[in-house]
C-alpha cells in the first residue's frame, strides 16, 4: 500500500469520460489553512468586488469547509496502490453469504475444496486482499478524521475573525454615532442660542418702541398744553 494517501486525489477526475465525479474541496489546502490561520482565505476582500464575484468567491470558501463523501471503495483502493485480483475479498463475501444456512465449520470446510479444486486463486491470496484492503479503510478513516479537524479549526478560525471584525465595525458605528450625537447636542445648543438671541432682541424692541412712544407722547401733550393755552383759534363746534 502506498504512502501519502489523501482524500484529495480520491475525487481526481481520470481521462476517461465514463466516469464524472464532482470536484471535490482541497482538503490539504484547509489542513493548511488549519494548522496555519495566517495563511486561510480572509474573511472579505481588501479590493471592492461585485455582487457576483463576491458570491463566487464566499461559494469557494465555504467549499473549503465541506467534507466529502460517498467515495467509492475502489477509488480509495486505487489510490492506496492496491492491485486487482482475480478473486478478491469481496467474492469470498459473497461466497459466504451463500452459506448463510452452514455453520462456521462446513463453510471453513466448503472454501477449502474450492481452493484445491480451482488453483486460479488460494484462500492465503483473498486473506491478504482482504488485510490490504481494510488497511486502506482504515488509513481513509483517518483521513476523514483529520480532514474534519481541520475543517473544524478553520471554523473556528473563521468564527474568531468574524467576531473580531463584528467588534471592530460596530466600535467604527459607535464612534460615528457618538459624532453624530455630539454634532446633535452642538445643533440644538446652538439653535438655542439664536432663539434666545431672537426673543431678546424682540423684547429689547418691545421695550424700545414703549419707551420711544412714551417719549413722543409728552412732547405731543407738551405741545398740547401750550396749543391750548395760547392758540387763539377758536375750537370748531363738535358736530
């Protein structure tokens, strides 16, 4: 079996056109990522982007998160460099399953003739498939494993970067609603002082105009008094 076995290369597309298979998310690049945060993709881009770029691109970073599934068996054989063989674990299986009615014995018994009789295959041959093969499962569990960790510590990552930039936008709007509020108090005090300015000057009007009156109105009775004492003008007759 091979070293290097990856995930990855198990959604690998072949030259062959019987077989299309989804492209499947870069595993090693979210183990990167994962055990690199500096490295992942940041959470918004520094240059403006449009409305669809924007969700092509938010599209390849949450693909970055899903792991994959339903890989067939042969594929994860294949990449474990696991050779075919004429008779493998998986006939032997099926071989058994036939013989669900026998007990253990007469099934051990049953397999060995077949194996004499037929020297195209030997049961130490289909053993060893099987062993090579469960290898492989296992070495791909892991696989799984590692690649959901990761996934979940660039989630984890990914949610810490979030919080602090929803800090951080929300502390910029507190700041320019605490400038807005205090451009607010400056409005009205200000609108105050010019009402107060206006009602003072009105009242000093007021107060200028009684007495400006009262002024004329002594010289107008002054005036009246001297009229009436030495006017020699007869008064006309009231109607």
């Amino acid at each position: 079996m091979s070293g290097g076995f990856s995930i990855r290369n198990l959604f690998i597309a072949d030259d062959t056109p019987s077989t299309t298979s989804a492209p499947a998310p870069d595993i090693d690049t979210v183990l990167k990522g994962a055990l690199n945060p500096s490295t992942s993709p940041p959470l918004a881009n520094t240059v403006p982007v449009s409305g669809d770029q924007a969700v092509l691109d938010q599209a390849a970073l949450d693909q970055d998160l899903v792991l994959p599934e339903g890989v067939e068996l042969t594929a994860i054989y294949t990449e474990a460099g696991i050779s075919a063989v004429s008779f493998p674990i998986e006939k032997l299986a099926k071989l058994i399953e036939g013989m669900n009615q026998l007990d253990v014995a007469t099934k051990k018994t049953a397999v060995a003739a077949m194996d004499a009789a037929d020297e195209s295959w030997d049961i130490a041959s289909v053993i060893a498939d099987g062993k090579a093969k469960r290898a492989a499962l296992a070495a791909y569990q892991e696989n799984v494993s590692s690649a959901e960790r990761a996934i979940n510590a660039e989630i984890t990552h990914r949610l810490d970067a979030n919080q602090a930039d929803k800090a951080a936008r929300l502390a910029d709007i507190d700041q320019q609603i605490a400038a807005l509020q205090g451009k607010r108090e400056a409005m009205i005090a200000e609108a105050a002082n010019v009402a107060a300015t206006l009602r003072a000057q009105g009242s000093a009007a007021a107060d200028a105009g009684e007495r400006e009156r009262n002024r004329i109105n002594n010289t107008i009775r002054g005036f009246d008094g001297l009229i009436a004492l030495f006017d020699a003008t007869p008064s006309s007759p009231s109607a």
